[in-house]
C-alpha cells in the first residue's frame, strides 16, 4: 500500500469535541499528525465544509474539514 500522507500519524486516544452551528459532537481522536487527524464518532454525523476539533487534554483547537469518511470514522485534516 502507498503512503499518501505528508507526515507520519501517531497512534493516540483523546477525547474531543467538534464544534459546528452552535453545536458540539463529541468525538476520539484515534490517530494524529502534523497535517490530520482520524475520529471516530459515537454515531454517524453530518459535518460541514469546515468545523473546530478541540481537544481538551491538548488544550489545542484545530480547524478541519473532512478528507474521508468510513461508517463512524473520518479521517481529517487540519486547515493553514
């Protein structure tokens, strides 16, 4: 299989939120790069172009929008 990531993710397990219209869908951020980031969410959710990952333990904000999606799992990357 070819690697078509600019950096290498790194395994993690962090609790999250995505933040979109006033709402806020809980998430996992299961793996992480520079450039992105795979969530798994608790059930399918309709997502905007772009939306805020926060991820409180990190104290870290990202905005994002969607690459691919897979069920509960959608793998993102982060906006310049």
């Amino acid at each position: 299989m070819i690697e078509k990531r600019a950096a290498q993710r790194h395994r993690v397990f962090k609790g999250a939120t995505i933040a979109f219209e006033g709402l806020g869908v809980a998430c996992t951020v299961r793996n992480m790069s520079t450039g992105g980031a795979a969530i798994d969410l608790d059930s399918p959710v309709a997502l905007p172009e772009a939306f805020t990952l926060s991820i409180a333990c990190d104290h870290s904000e990202h905005r994002c929008h969607a690459v691919w999606r897979s069920n509960k799992r959608v793998g993102i990357a982060f906006l310049q």
